[in-house]
C-alpha cells in the first residue's frame, strides 16, 4: 500500500532560524496536504498542493509539491514560538489518507 | 456549531474490560474517521465510514469494531482491551469527496493496565 515518509522526525530551533520537513511517498500522489498539530491538540488542516512543482505561501510557510508529484516540503522562515508543534503530511487514497510519522519541531526562545 | 466532539477525554481501564468512544459532528459530514496516535508512529486510521450505514477497515482494525447507525455519530468499540490499546484516539470528519480536508476531535487519551 501507499507509504508516506517525513525526515526529521524531530528538529529544534532557536527563535529567528528557519525550518523544513520533507515528505516523500512510494507512489505518485494526485495531491498532497499538511496539517499541523499544536502540544496537547488535535491536527488541523494548513493546506492543499495538487499541481506539480506548485509553490504556495502562508505568511512564513512555503509549501512545495514535487514535479513528480511524490514529494513535497514545508518550510518555515524565521520560526516563532507559535510555530511549535507537529507538521504531517498526507497522501490521499480512496476516501481516506495515509499520514506520514510526522516533524516535531520544538523552538527555543 | 461543536464541530467534532469525543467523549470521554480520558479513561482507565483493566485488560480485558470494554468500552465505547462516541465520536458526534453538527456539520453534517458524509465521512468519518477513527485514528489512534502513537508516538513516533503518526496517525494510523482504525476504521472509517463513508455514510451512515457504511464501515470500513483501515490500517490497523485488529480488536476494534466500529458504528454508524446515524450520520452524525461514529462510535469506535473495544471488547477486550489490551495494554497495546494505550493509545490517543482522534475521530475525524469530511465532506464527501473531500478525504483531504479532515476535521478532527479533541481526542480521547485511554490507558490499559
């Protein structure tokens, strides 16, 4: 079945630095999302990519999907506090998703 | 509107025993998930359903069974629990057709001894 990898699995920062996780998945995917997951919350919905090589932008979060669509990233400029948590991916299949281990990313003030 | 609600927030239980997560959504979603989270593992889907009426395994549906009797409750059963069913529980939901953009609960923390 569909497998959907995130690198690192962990990464600290200092307030200011910046920051990306990976996600790279076994199959093409026809889109790709990411979610966030604040300490001691549920995952909320940040995003969908669906074109190749689509670049989309929240604020300091770029979001990029693959030319070949099996891999996207998500990048973070100049971190903040509130920007701890855990980031997933997810690849569609079916009616469902496949998340990936996710990235927890502590930020030092 | 509540969005997605789980009850209970927290539970104990003895291997062995048996309980039922509710898991209710006011916003009249067609599809509904049960994840468990572990750490390091991400979200692993148990069960989910595309209509009332309707279930289907996902990942991981070893000791657990499932309903939906009526569109806006999707209820996750344990019959015998395990200390490997120490786990938090997330419920989700969705427009049909869009998997993509899920709405989750505020989880349910259980552990088994």
């Amino acid at each position: 079945g569909q497998q959907v990898m995130q690198i690192p699995q962990y990464q600290h920062v200092q307030e200011g630095e910046d920051f990306t996780t990976y996600c790279n998945s076994s199959t093409t995917l026809s889109n790709i999302q990411w979610y966030k997951q604040r300490p001691g919350g549920h995952p909320v919905f940040l995003i969908q990519l669906v074109k190749s090589g689509e670049v989309k932008k929240q604020k300091r979060l770029t979001f990029q999907f693959g030319e070949a669509k099996k891999n996207s990233s998500l990048h973070i400029t100049a971190t903040q506090t509130t920007d701890v948590g855990t980031y997933f991916c997810a690849g569609p299949s079916g009616s469902r998703l496949t998340f990936g281990e996710g990235t927890q990313l502590t930020v030092n003030p | 509107n509540a969005g997605v609600t789980q009850t209970p927030k927290f539970r104990v239980l003895k291997t062995g025993q048996s309980m039922t997560l509710l898991c209710a959504q006011d916003m009249n979603h067609e599809y509904m998930y049960w994840y468990r989270q572990d750490p390091g593992m991400g979200l692993r889907l148990i069960h989910y359903s595309v209509g009332e009426g309707t279930t289907a395994k996902g990942e991981v549906p070893d000791g657990y069974n499932v309903s939906r009797l009526k569109k806006q409750n999707f209820l996750l059963g344990l019959e015998s629990a395990a200390p490997s069913q120490t786990s938090v529980y997330f419920c989700a939901s969705s427009y049909v057709g869009r998997p993509d953009k899920q709405y989750f609960g505020p989880g349910t923390r259980l552990t088994v001894t």
